[in-house]
C-alpha cells in the first residue's frame, strides 16, 4: 500500500564506534544491522523522529577486508582492501564515490570511499594508516563482488609510484608471504563461527541432516527482466515488511451511502466558475478529518512508553509516482473548506510526481488515506504507515439494491455504497474506537451538508 521513503546511510566501522552521518529524512522506527562474521552488532534508534545508528564492531570484521602482503620481488609491502561484506545476504556491491585518491594519506577512521549494499548506502571506513598507492575498482562501478581487491594502502609514500601498473588479476596472483594474525574474535552464544570448507575436513564434523530436494530451476527458455530496485523502492520495502511484522494490525470495514455526496458534489462543482473541481475524494479528505477530531484516540502514534496523541488532523494522501508510492500532507485539513483541500491536493499530487516536494510536505502526517476506487478496486486492506496508528482504504462507489428505508414506499431502493476498511494499531486504536471513529465518518458522507459548517 505505503510508505514513506528514508535516505538513510550506516557508517561500518573497522574496529571502533561510528556513528550514522546522513540526515534522516523520513524517521525508521527501529533499524537492525547485521554483518556476516562472526562479529556481533546492534543498532539503537535514537527517537522515532531522529533516529540514530550507532554500530559496534570488532577488529575482525576491519582484518576479514584486509589482507597485508610483505615485499616481494615486484612489489613493497602493501595492504589489500578487499570489498567488504556489509550485511549477511550481500554477495556484491556497487562502488559510490571514492574519498580518497591515490597519493592521499589515510588515517585511522578515514572514510575511504562510499558503497552500496541491498540494505543501504554505507561509508566504508579504514582502520589503517598509511597512503592511498592504487585504487583498482573506480568509482561507479556495479556488482563488485565481495573479497574482490578495490585499493591498495603502502606505509611509505615513496613506495606509491611503484603500484602504477598494479592491477586486480596482480593482486589476487600476489603470494602473501605471511599474513597479520587478527585478533580472535569474543564468542558469544548469538555469534558462532562458520569452517572453512577446508577446517571442515580437518575437523570431521558429525554430517548435517539431509537438506530438502532444491526447487527446480527455471526453463531455459523462460524469459524475464531483472529492474534494478531505486533507493526508494528499497526504502519502501524497509518499511513496509517492519510495519507489518511489528505493528499488530486489524481490520474494520464499513460501506458508505455516497448518494447525498455525488450529488452536492454535482452542485458545488457547477458553481464553481473554475476555481475548483471537486472530487470525491475531496470529502474523504474532510470526512477524516472530521472524524479525528470527533475520535481523537484514533488520532495518534505509539511511543514506546507513551501515546501521543495529536491536535491537528494533518492528512497524508497516499500518491502513486513513477519512483514509488509518496504521502503528501493536507495539514490541518479539518479547518479547511472542500475547495482548498481539492486545490490542495491537486498541487501536492503533481509536484510529487515531478519530484519536487519539499520534505515538510511529505514528512510526518497523522493519518493516512489510501484510495483505489478509482481503479474500480472494491476493497482492500492497507499497511499502516508507522508511527501513525490507521490508513483508510477506500474502494468504488457502485450501485446496490437496498431495502427500503421505514416510511419509503416500496420495499427497495437503490443507492451508491462505497466501502472502506480501516487498518488500526491495536497497541493504540482499541476495536471501539475504531467503530466510533468509522461511524463518524460515515455520518460525514451521508449528511455532507455537515462538512460545510
């Protein structure tokens, strides 16, 4: 359904603390890093609107990236800096902008160049001093794989111009005559060692339970289109998978009769000499926001220890865009008129497909609408968009035949039914509330007239 989108770029440390650079633009509610050594790290959210990674580290994880080579007939010695593994699924990487250039002194702590992972764009930081003598994968470069030399580092700058021709094929060819023994790592019961294939054989281990059968592989004739996933796109995932598997959603589901709607809809947009066009999601908008000042308690966010509960109904307008799904923000929507919220909406919808929002107009929010009735979609369920507690998901509008109201002649009618599904937070939004809040709601929609006073 949504999410919003969050640069959020991790410093990996070689051995000491670091701490995250970037601003954050749109707040993670909790991040987790992890590395695929033996080397335990946490990572620690600040506050759900500053969130702050802070990484701890040991030197094994800075030695398991590089590899001293002492003189040998062609070459002084020299570090290798091989492509890190920066998170447990990562077999390659894409090479971001060098911060070094050959010649440059490094010291320790120095950002050497930028990477990005499949979780995140990461500075890539050296524990080791000395001089930058040859960068071997340049900047920009896709798919590196890990342990693939990228740099070499010589203690005496002298030694700089003879690494000239120094290429990858050399530095994977270059005997290591003896290489620096790391520290061994602490053991922990959540941080265990994986053999070498080659210990393994020494060691003889018990043999592991019979693994399920693969899945068979596809035919070689099935054709398909691998598309690079944005930052954005990634982003969304994040969020969406840690709402869903951290936010105890559940679901209530209300129809609307939308006959009084279309038809002061009809009304106002004739008398409109074109300032405006209103559209029905318009008094959504409005309907919402109403009904968040008549339930405040579904007007809200969880804290961790505390709920916050908020004073304005500040809605965001879930908004398809060519890089992703974005939330644009009607703020105070409850004490606007229809035709400024229309407006409104119109103006933040085409800057956000032109990628042109400042941040305070996506960032934030109390409350989200997600609305797919305009594809004829008839219902669906939306993700919350943490740290709100709900999101409306709104369906078509479609012809029903309904009993007759009492003192109606006949015994049916027929009216326009638009059904929509409310996602709560259960740690915030009781069961309760969100039936209060659903029936103010369609109270709204049924007797518009009130959203004009």
């Amino acid at each position: 359904m949504l999410s919003s989108a969050s640069v959020s770029r991790v410093v990996l440390t070689t051995g000491r603390r670091s701490v995250q650079r970037a601003a954050v633009l749109v707040p993670l509610t909790r991040a987790v890093a992890t590395h695929a050594t033996t080397t335990t790290t946490r990572a620690f959210t600040a506050s759900a609107s500053a969130p702050r990674h802070i990484l701890f580290a040991s030197s094994s994880m800075a030695k398991n990236n590089m590899v001293r080579y002492y003189s040998a007939k062609s070459y002084p010695s020299h570090l290798v800096i091989n492509m890190p593994a920066l998170s447990p699924t990562m077999t390659m990487g894409n090479i971001g902008t060098w911060q070094k250039k050959v010649g440059d002194a490094v010291a320790a702590g120095d950002v050497l160049v930028e990477i990005e992972t499949d979780k995140a764009q990461m500075d890539f930081e050296c524990q080791e001093e000395g001089y930058i003598a040859k960068i071997l994968v340049e900047s920009g470069t896709k798919e590196v794989n890990i342990s693939q030399p990228i740099a070499i580092i010589v203690e005496n700058k002298e030694d700089i111009e003879k690494f000239a021709d120094f290429t990858v094929d050399t530095a994977a060819a270059a005997p290591a005559a003896e290489k620096k023994e790391a520290p061994k790592p602490v053991e922990t019961p959540k941080a265990v060692e994986t053999p070498k294939p080659e210990a393994a054989k020494k060691t003889s281990p018990a043999p592991a339970p019979k693994a399920a059968a693969p899945a068979p592989a596809a035919p070689a004739s099935a054709a398909y289109t691998d598309i690079p996933v944005t930052n954005m796109r990634k982003i969304i995932a994040q969020r969406l998978s840690e709402s869903k598997q951290t936010v105890p959603h559940y679901y209530v589901t209300v129809e609307c009769e939308m006959d009084k709607v279309l038809k002061l809809r009809e009304v106002l947009n004739k008398a409109s000499e074109d300032k405006y066009k209103l559209s029905v999601n318009d008094f959504i908008v409005k309907a919402s926001a109403l009904a968040l000042k008549a339930v405040p308690e579904a007007n809200s966010a969880w804290m961790n220890d505390s709920i916050r509960q908020y004073h304005s109904s500040d809605i965001c307008v879930a908004t398809s865009t060519p890089t992703g799904l974005i939330t644009p923000i009607v703020a105070n929507a409850d004490m606007k008129g229809l035709s400024t919220i229309s407006n409104q909406v119109k103006d933040l919808a085409s800057r956000a497909r032109a990628n042109k929002l400042a941040p305070h107009e996506y960032q934030g929010g109390t409350f989200t609408i997600s609305n797919m009735g305009m594809f004829g979609i008839k219902h669906f369920t939306a993700i919350i968009n943490p740290p709100q507690s709900c999101i409306l998901a709104v369906g078509s509008t479609e012809k029903r035949v309904l009993p007759a109201r009492a003192g109606d002649e006949g015994e049916l009618r027929t009216a326009s039914v638009m059904a929509v599904t409310l996602s709560s937070d259960h740690r915030t939004v009781d069961g309760a509330v969100a039936a209060q809040f659903l029936k103010a709601f369609k109270g709204y929609l049924e007797e518009p007239l009130k959203l004009l006073l």
